[in-house]
C-alpha cells in the first residue's frame, strides 16, 4: 500500500479521504481481494486439515522424509514469489516539486502501469537494463559493437556494460536482467499448472469411476487412454 494512505508523506501535498477511497478502484488494487481470498482459504484448509488425525499423520511422515521437506520448501518458494508477483497497485504521479499530479476535477493520477510487490522488491534488477546479452556477472556485452574512441576513431570491440557485474544470470536479447525475468515467470507457471491440474481432475474422477464400475474392456480402454491424457 501506498504511503501516502497513511497520511506520512506530508510533502505531497493535501491528502483527502477521497484519495484513499479512490485509491481502491484507481489503482487497480481491488484485483488484490482475490489474492487474500485465496490465501484465506487456503489457511483455512490447512487449519481444517490439522485438526484430523489422518492429516495430522501424514505430515509427520512427510516431515521424516528429507527429500519431501526439500521439495516442499522449493515448491512454498514458487508459491511466494507466484503471491508477490500477483499483488500489484498503480503508483501515484508526483510533479517536479514532489507533489501528487491531479486532474482538473481535483483527482489524483496514477502510473499507467501497474507493479506488483514482486516487481518493487525487484526494482534494481527491472531498471537495470542493457543493450543486448550479457554473459552471468559479465563486465562487457556478449556481442561486440562499435565504440567510438576519445580521439575520434572508431573500433569494434565488447562494450562495457552499464552495470558491470551486477546480472546474476546475465541479459537476454534486448538486455533484460535474465533473473528477474525468470522470477516473473513462476507466476505464469503456477497459474497453467494449477488450472492444468484443476481440469483434469474432474476427467480424472470420471473416468476412475467407470473403470471401477464396469470394470473388464471399460477398464483396459481407460488404463490406456489416461496414460496418453496424463
């Protein structure tokens, strides 16, 4: 949340309690109330699912197994970066004296583009950009160029970077740091993964059911379609 809802950054100017209204629907932060809705049901699910002793019992035995413990602190990983990412608001405008930008009816203006908290915890990563790729930690670009030296002359050589050592992974094509650009892409894999699995689960059930019914040639049919649909 902006500062500026607090009422701390008294350089911007007046702040109204419209600001903080309109900040909600303006900002685009009301898309956040299906983020919280998510993490509250899923906080309820797992406070419902402690207080069953088979659920109880099966988390003791994940906790004994070293390489679960390890695959559920990579995969809790994603999932918080997948949240920072999905928590996002649109910045105010702020004039060259430090005061917020209005429009002729008093309202304030925001940034065109909304920034998660992922990308504000990211910022020096986003804005340190360079000109192409960059090998991990380099000090110069991975392609040479044309550098024009102090006496006039001209020579083709690797270009320093802007930010010398300072891409853990390196640039990408048009000089994106290659881990930022990596971070922001958990999200988008969670979301195809989750919705992936939340579509085949009701196939899933299905055709579980018919094979159990059945049973016989129903049985093998679905026993080798379901590899090919898994």
């Amino acid at each position: 949340m902006p500062i500026f809802l607090l009422g701390f950054n008294q350089t911007s100017g007046e702040i109204r309690f419209g600001d903080r209204i309109a900040w909600i629907w303006r900002s685009g932060a009301y898309q956040n109330l299906l983020v919280v809705g998510i993490i509250a049901a899923g906080l309820f699910l797992l406070w419902h699912a402690s207080r069953r002793a088979y659920w109880r019992s099966a988390a003791r035995h994940i906790r004994k197994r070293r390489i679960a413990m390890v695959s559920l602190a990579i995969l809790s990983i994603y999932v918080l970066i997948g949240l920072l990412d999905s928590v996002g608001w649109r910045g105010v405008q702020l004039d060259t004296e430090g005061k917020f930008v209005r429009t002729q009816d008093g309202k304030i203006v925001y940034a065109p583009r909304s920034l998660s908290l992922l990308d504000r915890l990211c910022t020096r990563l986003r804005e340190r950009t360079e000109k192409t790729y960059s090998a991990p930690l380099a000090t110069h670009l991975y392609s040479k160029g044309t550098i024009q030296q102090p006496d006039g002359g001209v020579v083709r050589d690797y270009p320093p970077l802007q930010y010398q050592r300072s891409h853990l992974l390196g640039t990408d094509k048009v000089g994106n740091d290659v881990l930022y650009r990596a971070l922001k892409g958990v999200r988008t894999a969670l979301i195809i993964g989750g919705f992936t699995t939340l579509i085949a689960i009701p196939f899933a059930i299905g055709l579980g059911v018919l094979a159990g019914y059945f049973g016989g040639w129903v049985d093998d049919i679905i026993q080798y379609i379901y590899p090919t649909l898994a």
